[in-house]
C-alpha cells in the first residue's frame, strides 16, 4: 500500500539518528543478531514491523514516538497535478472515481464487484490512468497506482462540480446517520467580530495539520488492512441567511 512512502521518512529520521550516534548499518545489524543485507533492506523502507522498529529504537536510545514526530515534521506538502489532467479526469467522472477508490486503496476486485466492470473495463480505464501519468497497467488487467503522495485538488479548478458532489453527498450520508456515535455531524453558526472569526480559521488551519500528522504516523506503522478512511468536511465563512432561505408570500 501507500505506506513505503510513509515509512520512508521514519528510517530517513532514524538514519540521521545512526550517524549521530557514529553507527554504521554493520554496527546496528551486530547488535541486532542479523545480517547487514538484512539492516539494509529494513532501511530501504521494506520492512517496518512494529517489533524491530521498537529494537532499533532502543539500541539508539530514542523513543519511538520522538522519531515519529521527527518524521512527521518532515511530511511533504500535498502536489497539485496539472490543470490538463484535472480536465481530463473532470471530463471523465468515473475514471476520476475509479482513481479516487484505487488510491485508498479498495481492492480492484471489491471494486469491479461493486460497479459491474468486466477486466476489458479495466484495462480501458488503466490505459486512460496510465496516459495520464497515474497508474500502470500490469498483467491481468491489474491497475497500480503510481502517485501515492498526497494530492490536492484546486478548489478553483475543472473538478469542483464532482468535488461538490462529492462532498455534498458525505454531507448527506453524515447527517442521515448523526445519530450513529461515530459520525457526529456539527454545524454552528454564531454573531462574532471578524477578528475572531480569523482566529477560528486559523484554529481549523492547525486542526487540519493534526490530522494530516496523525494519519502519517499511523500509516508509518499499520498495516493497510487496519486502517479506516475518514473524512472531515466544512466551511468557516461569513453566511448570509437571505440568500441561503427563501420565503414564499402567503396567497
């Protein structure tokens, strides 16, 4: 899944750790009873379990949840693809969903299940993701994902009507199972000055960083299967009511 990525930056951080501590690779596979190979194979980020994180930790004297946080400081700003992929993906809503579920990552064959789509569909629209510098298609039709970092799509681009959808239908979903203790939904609407008002954006501003922290650190050690998506929309704005309700004269 997407987590070499991740992962890549904790043995980064633990790397900078080594030569601060004047270790080599060798050094560190003695006093782990394993081979050197081995060492560098963990450190090329193909191995991360929890166990031989926590024993290199401790030879190194460094508390795992210090090199997490190290490692997350250095999380990478979501990119932005090109406004003509954007269009293209835009004019195509299903390839643009399809691309969407595969980056979760949903299984392909969960996902061809779901919609009904024959391996010909799939090489299609692999083929649609691989011109767009995407996804590769393999044997079998199998489609992989080759952009795995973060991405963020413009607000002010080709894809807002299905990021509208999107987002309105998540909304929809939210409020029709508020009751449900894991999907509160919250809305709030209050008189403040525009000082405040600010204030509060700048607080959603760190929130969303949290967040974003907090997910790297857990795909950093989790396996994909134990991870769960969740999502959180809103909008912090100045509202004006009269346009937002109408009222109908009474014949």
């Amino acid at each position: 899944g997407s987590r070499g990525h991740m992962r890549g930056d904790t043995f980064k951080t633990l790397q900078g750790i080594l030569k601060a501590r004047g270790m080599t690779y060798a050094d560190l596979a003695g006093r782990m009873n394993v081979s050197e190979p081995t060492v560098k194979r963990i450190f090329a980020g193909q191995d991360c379990k929890l166990g031989r994180l926590l024993e290199i930790c401790d030879i190194l004297e460094v508390p795992l949840p210090d090199v997490l946080h190290r490692a997350a400081r250095v999380s990478e700003k979501a990119s932005v693809l090109p406004v003509a992929t954007e269009a293209r993906l835009a004019a195509d809503p299903s390839l643009f969903f399809l691309f969407i579920l595969l980056r979760e990552p949903i299984p392909q064959h969960l996902i061809e299940e779901r919609f009904g789509l024959s391996g010909q569909d799939m090489f299609r629209f692999g083929q649609d993701l691989e011109a767009l510098g995407l996804a590769e298609v393999h044997a079998g039709n199998r489609i992989k994902i080759t952009r795995k970092d973060p991405i963020q799509f413009r607000l002010d681009g080709p894809l807002i009507p299905l990021l509208k959808e999107i987002n309105l239908k998540f909304l929809d979903q939210a409020i029709s199972n508020a009751g449900g203790q894991n999907s509160p939904f919250f809305t709030v609407s209050r008189r403040m000055l525009p000082d405040t008002a600010a204030f509060i954006a700048r607080e959603i501003e760190a929130l969303q960083a949290t967040i974003s922290e907090l997910a790297r650190q857990d795909q950093m050690v989790s396996r994909e299967e134990d991870l769960v998506t969740c999502k959180l929309t809103g909008a912090w704005a100045p509202v004006s009511f009269p346009d937002i309700l109408t009222i109908a004269p009474k014949d």
